[in-house]
C-alpha cells in the first residue's frame, strides 16, 4: 500500500521485519513523513523484491529474524544492489552486531522501540550522504547508534 496524502513522496523505503506490528507500526510512521512505504516480512522476501527490479531509497532492516536474520541479508543486498542504504533494526544493543552492520555497510543501527524522531534522523541522514565507506578506519564516523527510549 502507497502513501496517499496531500504531500508529494520524498523516497521509497522497504520495511522488513518478521513481526507485522513492528511492520504497521513502522509504515504508519514512514507514511506521516511523506515516504512511500513497501514491507517485507523476511530477508528473503526483500531479496525477491529486489531482484525484480525494484530499488528503494532506503531500506530498514530488521536484524534478528528467523531463517535468514537481517546481516546475512545484507550481506546479500550488497552483492545485488552495493549502493543500497540501509538502516538496522534490533531490539537487541550488542557491539558485535553493531560492528558487523557497520563493516557491511549499514548506515545506521536502530534501537527497539524506534522513537519516531530518530527513525525520521537516520533516514534523513541516509538519503543527504553518498555511499558508504567500507573502511574500518574510520568506524566511529560512519555508523550511528539511536538508543531506545528505555536506555536514555
């Protein structure tokens, strides 16, 4: 389902996440800022979306989900679409996984519950940057950590 709504679209973002409330709940506040909103409820199923063709601005991604969890699934975005923007999702604030996201590319790490307002900053930041830097020279400025709500 599309935005539909008095403002134009500003992107496209592709939610993926296992649980259709975190997807719903995302989409609803996606769809407040003005983006365009696909879902996916699987790495694999975004990899299929993907592979057809379509290419989103942006892509939030969910890191623990069952079968293929969210860093294998990026691992395999960035062999079919290596300038992919893609935002991580976790309930879950382990520095390993953080740093893997990182060396994967992502461009943010988002702490569960995401707040509205840094969901709204890390896509922001997302479509006014180029690429990512793979290097892990410069580790502390490529990659964010939002806390949730919970930690501040």
């Amino acid at each position: 389902m599309a935005y539909v709504g008095p403002n134009p679209v500003k992107a496209t973002v592709l939610v993926v996440d296992d649980s259709l409330e975190i997807q719903r709940y995302l989409r609803a506040l996606l769809e407040l800022d003005s983006y365009w909103v696909e879902t996916a409820g699987s790495g694999y199923e975004a990899l299929q979306s993907l592979r057809h063709g379509w290419a989103p601005d942006v892509v939030l991604l969910d890191v623990q989900m069952p079968e293929m969890d969210g860093l294998e699934a990026l691992r395999r975005l960035r062999q079919c679409h290596p300038k992919s923007k893609v935002i991580m999702c976790s309930g879950v604030d382990d520095p390993n996984k953080i740093h893997e996201a990182l060396s994967l590319g992502a461009h943010a790490y988002l702490l569960k519950p995401i707040q509205h307002l840094y969901l709204s900053a890390a896509i922001e930041r997302c479509l006014n940057e180029g690429p990512v830097k793979r290097s892990t020279e410069h580790l502390g400025t490529q990659l964010f950590v939002l806390p949730s709500p919970g930690s501040l």
